[in-house]
C-alpha cells in the first residue's frame, strides 16, 4: 500500500493522505505501529527528501507522525 508522493505534491498533503490510509487500515483490522506508519512515509517520499531519510536513520530520532509531519514541512 505504498502511495508516492509526487513531485508537485506537498509534504504535507502526501502525509494526510497516508495518516487516512493508516486509519482505513485500523479500522480493518490492520495493526501498524508508529515506526512502521513512518517507515512507510519516508519510503513515500519523494528524492528531494534523500539527505532527510537519512538523517532521521542516523539520528535514531523518534518521532510521531505530527512531529515528523512538521520537521518534513520546515526541510
């Protein structure tokens, strides 16, 4: 259930688009964690955001998905 982010796209419109597939997910049933909700965003997005990823894997940072949603923003 990837969706990718396009490259006219906003950060922020992709991320609300991906939190309302992670509540139809809830809804059936599905159990996904916040590590694996920010997972599947980072792998979204789109190359601009290379250097973000791997910062955010390098800094071991915890985010959740409204604070990622805001760092995304400010990048």
């Amino acid at each position: 259930m990837i969706s990718q982010q396009k490259t006219c796209t906003p950060v922020k419109e992709n991320m609300l688009k991906l939190m309302r597939f992670f509540v139809e997910a809830e809804v059936n049933r599905a159990e996904l964690d916040v590590n694996t909700q920010i997972e599947i965003v980072l792998k979204s997005l789109t190359k601009e955001f290379v250097s973000f990823r791997v910062a955010y894997n390098l800094g071991n940072k915890a985010f959740t998905l409204t604070q990622l949603m805001k760092e995304l923003q400010s990048y």
